[in-house]
C-alpha cells in the first residue's frame, strides 16, 4: 500500500510530492489531464520568490522533474472516486484501483465558461481560454480577451506582441489584476479597452468573426471583428467526485483552513481546489508543503 496519494499534479500536487518523500513516505501521484496545472498557461511568471523571471511551462517542468527526481511514481488516471474506509484509502480510476493511507486532494481549479451560446463548439474554431497554447495561430489577426484579472491582463499582453489589434473587454471599470500589468497594457498601442461592456453573442457560424458587446450602463451594443476570442473569467473547482468524502464549501471549493486538513481523517487538501482568498503560485507551493507534512504525521500516528 502506498503511504501516500496526491490527486492533481499541479503546483500544489507536486510540491506534496516532494515534501512528502523527502518525509519518506511513498507517493503515488495522479493527474488525468496535463501535468504542471494552470501555471503552464501563463507566459511569464515574475512573483515567485527566488526566481526573477520564467515562463509557466518552464516553471512547472522544473518542479515535475523535481518531484521525480526523488523517486514519485506518476499515474496518467482521472481520479473517479475515494472510498474511506478508516486506516486505508481507496482511490479507483478508470483503470485500476489503488489503496493509501493518505490522500491528498490537489486538483485545482478549471477555467469559467462565460456560458454564451456556441461557446462550447466553437472551441478550437476562434474560442480558446489560452492564450499561451492558441495566440500563434492569431498573428497578425484581430482578436478580443474578456476577463479584468491577472489572467486577461497577461493574456492581452502577450498576444500584442503578435496580434494586429487586441480587444480587452471587461465588465467594470476597475481590473482586479495587478496595475502594472494594466500600465504596461496602457502603453501598448494595439490595445483597446473595452469596459463595463459584457460579451453578449459570439458572431460566426462555423468559426468566431466577431463578439457583440453590450455596454451595461446605457445598453449599446457594439460587434467587434475579431477572429479569435480569449476568455479569461476566472476558475471554478472541479470537486464534484469527492463531495461524498470531504465538505464542499457553496462555490464548490474543498472546505479546509490553513492546515489543508478536510476533517476526514487522512484526506488533506492543498492549493487552488481548497476554501482561500488568495491564489497564487506561492500559495499552492505552500499548500503542498502544508499538507504533505501534515498526511505524513498521519501517516505515522497509524503505526503507533
Ligand atoms: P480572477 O482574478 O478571478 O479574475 C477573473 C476576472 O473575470 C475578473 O475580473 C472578473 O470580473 C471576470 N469575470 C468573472 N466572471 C465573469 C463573467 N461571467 N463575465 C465577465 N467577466 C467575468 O481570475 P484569473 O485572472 O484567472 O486569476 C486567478 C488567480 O491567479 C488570481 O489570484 C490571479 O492573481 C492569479 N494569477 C497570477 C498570475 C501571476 O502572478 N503571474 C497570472 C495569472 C493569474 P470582476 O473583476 O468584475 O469580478
């Protein structure tokens, strides 16, 4: 039996992976989409202490061979469900199903739908909610971002160096991203703000050639041609399979305080999937050191 399973391979999940061998406990980790988590969408990263500058992929693959590096074995299985059953911890996948003593549940966060129509199906086709993975197929096009956080700001940075015009579109007038991203927007000549506007239809039959706003104080409406759309609203937990194991808080967050403890005994939780203010990079690495040390003390109260 493995003393202990991370679920989600993000920031939170692999910096659990390392404090928790470097405790020596054994670590099974699962992630069921990419490894690395949200950080690989972000073309730089500037605010993690101790590294002046790098870029999301770079980060995040840095700290997967970090994790390997002492010995984590890595399982590529989407997390269906966990049983508790006291001193041992079932975790089934699609595939298999594996036994801990522990569980950590790091599995982050997923990006907001705006949830107009035909957003779903025109992903791919003009919709994506990354910049860093679609803006190239953007060169020298028009395209709009919609979101006012650091998210939309660096994403509307990134695609001026390559875009011919870039749309920022936001519901208030005040960004909740950081203002040196919104000055070093300001001064970029191919971008235009588009505030208390909301996006209101996505224009286009087969692919995205434009949005409709709708300013919300006077109810114009404007279309912008554009033939990509990047939408950066925020995330939203994906916890629904472990809301019969631990507590979910109104939004869907695992509830559990600075401890990363859930209240089910040996099941912590770490990072951005957890009840917090602030999400960050910095928050999920120590989320994941928080919780990993925490599982390993539980772990060795059940040999006592
Ligand atoms: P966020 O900070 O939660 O911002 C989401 C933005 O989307 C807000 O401006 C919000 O508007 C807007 N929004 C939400 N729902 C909407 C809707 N239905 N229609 C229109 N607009 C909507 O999300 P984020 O930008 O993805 O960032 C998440 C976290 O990661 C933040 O803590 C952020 O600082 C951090 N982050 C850090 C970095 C970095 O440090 N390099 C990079 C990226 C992200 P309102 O403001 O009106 O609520």
């Amino acid at each position: 039996m493995t003393d202990i399973i991370i679920v989600g391979a993000g920031t939170a999940g692999l910096t659990a992976a390392i404090y928790a061998q470097r405790a020596g406990k054994s670590v099974m980790l699962f992630e069921g989409t990419a490894v690395g988590g949200q950080i690989i969408n972000t073309p730089d990263v500037e605010n993690y202490p101790g590294i002046a500058h790098t870029s999301g992929f770079e980060f995040a693959n840095a700290l997967f061979e970090q994790a390997k590096s002492f010995g984590a074995e890595i399982r590529y299985e989407a997390v269906k469900e966990i049983r508790d059953e006291g001193a041992v911890k079932k975790v089934l996948t699609g595939s298999g199903e594996y036994e801990a003593k522990a569980v950590i549940l790091a599995t982050g966060a997923k990006n907001r739908p705006l949830g107009l129509a035909r957003e779903q199906d025109l992903i791919g086709h003009g919709i994506s909610y990354c910049a860093t993975c679609d803006g190239m197929f953007y060169r020298g096009k028009d395209v709009a971002v919609a979101g006012g956080g650091n998210t939309a700001l660096e994403d509307a940075l990134f695609l001026t160096n390559f875009c011919r015009h870039v749309y920022l579109i936001h519901r208030r007038d005040a960004f909740r991203g950081d203002e040196k991203n919104v000055s070093l927007l300001k001064a970029k000549e191919n971008v235009e703000f588009v505030l208390n506007a909301n996006v209101t239809s996505i224009l286009g039959d087969d692919k995205v050639e434009g949005v409709e706003v709708t300013d919300k104080f006077s109810g114009e409406k404007r279309e912008l041609p554009v033939s990509g759309f990047f939408i950066a609203v925020g995330q939203m937990p994906a916890n629904e399979a472990f809301s019969g194991i631990v507590t979910l808080d109104d939004k869907g967050y695992i509830s559990a305080g600075e401890s990363c403890e859930t209240g089910t005994a040996g099941i912590f939780t770490a990072g951005d999937c957890r009840t917090k203010e602030v999400r960050q990079l910095t928050t999920a690495a120590s989320d994941g050191a928080v919780a990993a040390l925490a599982a390993a003390k539980y772990v060795e109260s059940l040999a006592e």
